[in-house]
C-alpha cells in the first residue's frame, strides 16, 4: 500500500488508483467495488497542530500509515465524504478497517497501545502516566487555545481571509499565550528535561506542535525563555531533525499562503470562528 | 482516617484535629506538626461537573479517600495555600502522599489504575478504551464549555451574581448547547446503551455531570431528547440512585443561594470575563 492519499493537492499525497481525479470520485470508486483490506488511514493537515504532533509519532515509531491529507483551506474538512470519517468534521481523525476515531489523544493513545511503542511515550509507571495523562487534557482549553489564536489573529485572518484583527485584540491574544507558557514552564516542564521527566513522552510531541504554531506565525516564543528554548532543541533530537522539519514545512510557510477567494471564504469562516473561540 | 475535611462548610466535611478553625490554620497546624501518613485526598467541590464525576466515581468503587471541600463561591481555589496542591487553582485536585495531581481526566485514571476497578470503566479492549478516550477529549472544548456557559449565564449571574446577561449572547449559549447535545447523541451515544458501549464507564459519568449543571439552571435538556433521557436513567441506575442524587445536593440548589457580596465579585471577576465571551 505504501504511504499516500488522494485528497487535494499537499505535497505527500500519492495517486494511487490510475484514473482517481479527487476525492470524491475516488472514494466512489470504492464503495461498491472490490478494494483490497486497507490498513491504517490517518486523516491530516500538517497546518493542524494536533495533525503533526500524530504525524511525527507515527513516523518516529515507524508505524505504516496511509497518509490521507485533508486541506483546511480548501474546506476540505467539510465534505460530506470526510463526515463519513469523522462526523466532527476535523482533522486528525483515524481510519483502521471499519473502526474510525476522532480527537487527537485518543488516536495518539490508540496508536500507542496497539503498536506497543517505547514505554517513554506512554508510561506504564502509574504517577508518571498520570502526568502525561494531566498534560494532555490541561492542553485542550490553554495551549491549545492560545496558540491557534495566535496564529489565526496574527498571521491567518489578515493574510488569508484578508480580516484584519484589530491591535488590541492581538495584543490581548499574545498576552495570554504568554501566560500559558509561563504555566508550561513553571507548572510543566519545571528544572525537567521533558515536560514528565527524563524522557520524551506524548505530552512533549503534542506541546511542541502547539508551539510552533505561533513560531509559524512569527511569535519569538523561545525569546527570553531558555528553559522553553532548551527543552525545544532536546525534543527535536529525540524526534529527529529530519522529521521534525519535514513535519513543520506547511506550518512555517502559513504566512505566505495566498489569500483565500470569496468562496471558501465563505465556507471556512463560521468554523474558524467556532474554532478559535 | 475516615472520609472528611476541613474546608469551608459544605455539608460533607467533618472536622477532624479539634480547635482546627479553618483551612488556613489546620494547614499551618500540620505543616511542622507530626502528622500521620495521609491517604488519597480529593479537593472537590460538588458545585463543579468534574469534581461530581470524580466524587461518584470513588464512591461507587468504594476507594477511601478525604473530602476536601475547596469552595469555588468562596474564592478558596484562589488561595496560596491551595496552589500547594493544584498551582493551577482548580478543582478537582488529588493529593496522594506526595503526589499531587490536577485535571479531571488524569485523577479519574489514575484512580481506575491504582484501585484496579472493574473493566468497563475504562476498558482493556483497544477500541471500546478509544471511544473512552475521545469521549473525554472531545468534552473539554464541546459539552463542557456550553454547560458550564449555559448555567452560569441563565442562573449563576442573575442569582449569585445579581447580573444580567444579554439576551442574545444566552440565546446563542443555548443554541450551542442544543448542538453539543444533538452531537453527543448523533456521534458518541448512537443507538448503544452507554457512550463507549453496552456498559457505563468514566465518559458516561463526565457527561452525565456534565448535563446536570444546565439542568440545574432549569434547562430541558432531556424533555426533547428521549435517547438522552433513556440513556441518563440508565447512568443513574448503574451509579445508584442514592449516590447520585447526593453527588447532585449541591448544584441543585446552586439556584437558592444567597446573593454573592461585593469582595467575592471581585474575586470572581475573572471567571466571569471569561463566561462571557
């Protein structure tokens, strides 16, 4: 099967089936007809945040997946056809034989179990699992949060759905990414050399996707945060460079997307604003 | 040790070192004071949705723990010495010898770990602990957010806050509500018995809680939606009726309470900001 996908245009997807235009013909020409067992699927955007810290597991532990790209900016996400997936319309979502699975800890946590990956990722020890566990849900309203804003209110809005944001709603965006990553540090990472300890966990791949959210969006978020910036050097290590930069390529190049036409304008802005709330 | 506490006044904590006053004083007669080793702790307030999925499910599995009521209408999050347990000032909060531990989610595992409760709360199986898994993740940002809206901006700001709130920014907290439902029964319940399957596990307990604090504010949540309804009987029947309803003493009469005083305003003043947006 090897590793690729069909939807839209990103730079890893691979056409498989001769003859397969777009997603929805391709995806018609399967219903009903024969179609050898797929393996896992996983549905991504590298723009996404939750999307890589997924896609840099999978590959670090060297997990055969088929890439499926679904591209945001194209609305794609909003498909009737991706709905068949994930019924929440987002990515990442996970597609193994008939069982699908949405929200991104629980496909780290399901890939973690059945590919019995290192222990470090998802400790078998019951305190320092129990910190992984509390890192990753604090994450959903605080980092999570906070870094999509910055980059929507900063970079996104003007650039891409030509809205400006006004400098004190910026402001007050930056302003509490700053809290937050006062919390990651103090609460979080303390005098650690991995956000639970000595080693590389999951909590560590779903923080510094986060980051570099805002890093994409030009924030100096490593600026006058040594411990942050150290920490950051120490998980591209464990992770590779190689795939760390590979993983980060859409991400940092989001400040030159073209603007987005009037249609998927359209299309896109009530979800971006229930997303970024 | 017995199950108790010494905080505040709420119903179910029981004063055990004679003389102690008050959290801060009976804090400051342990620190220094020989002390005997203390069990699991639990700082809950039964006002707060996850603190009631935490209580019931520790009763239920009958885990001895200390109640430590941290009362949220007092402000008692907000102290120094409450951020010795939870730097984040919130509840739940667990404190287990030394180990301390934030987040709903984490102290709900690892209480199904270290207690070693029956399966179905948190299944072996791979995929019924995935659908466990996104259950709990997709909560944080989906039912939580709009119950917790839904009854601070019907009820909590009027009674407690003496406040109104704009009519338009209740209505569209109750249409997003109605959406957070309407997925809860489209996309987790479906036609199985619990949220993960044909048995109860820690997701039903988050979201039962969860639906109980609009309920609280006297939404109908369940009037037009019988799936839900037959669904709740059943959580209530599995949790134990007794236990239930003492879990839910404190939320249902949130609406009886007394005006707030002006100090407390200004303590929950933040909170408030944010219940806004």
């Amino acid at each position: 099967m090897g590793s690729g996908g069909r939807w839209g245009v990103a730079a890893r997807t691979v056409c498989e089936f001769p003859g397969s235009l777009g997603f929805a013909e391709s995806l018609g020409s399967r219903v009903g007809s024969f179609r050898p067992a797929m393996g896992l699927e996983l549905y991504l955007d590298l723009l996404s945040q939750p999307c890589r810290a997924i896609y840099i597991f999978a590959k670090k532990n060297r997990i055969p997946f088929e890439m499926r790209t679904v591209e945001l900016l194209k609305g794609q996400h909003l498909s009737d056809a991706f709905a068949q997936v994930n019924p929440l319309k987002k990515v990442p979502a996970l597609k193994d034989g008939d069982f699908t699975l949405a929200e991104s800890v629980a496909i780290l946590l399901y890939l973690t179990r059945k590919y019995k990956v290192a222990d470090h990722w998802y400790p078998q020890d019951l305190q320092a699992c129990a910190r992984v566990d509390e890192y990753l849900a604090w994450q959903h309203t605080t980092l999570r949060r906070s870094c999509l804003r910055a980059l929507w209110h900063k970079v996104m809005f003007p650039v891409f759905l030509g809205e400006p944001v006004s400098p004190e709603m910026l402001a007050t965006t930056l302003a509490e990414l700053d809290v937050t990553l006062q919390l990651l540090e103090d609460k979080f990472l303390q005098n650690k050399a991995f956000l639970i300890g000595p080693h590389v966990s999951l909590a560590d791949l779903v923080a510094i996707t986060e980051l570099m959210h805002p890093v994409g969006a030009g924030c100096q978020v490593f600026e006058g945060r040594p411990k942050l910036a150290a920490w950051c050097r120490r998980v591209k290590a464990a992770v590779g460079e190689d795939l760390f930069r590979e993983a980060h390529e859409v991400i940092l190049k989001a400040k030159d997307s073209p603007p987005a036409d009037p249609t998927i304008k359209q299309k896109l802005m009530p979800a971006v604003l229930a997303m970024i709330q």
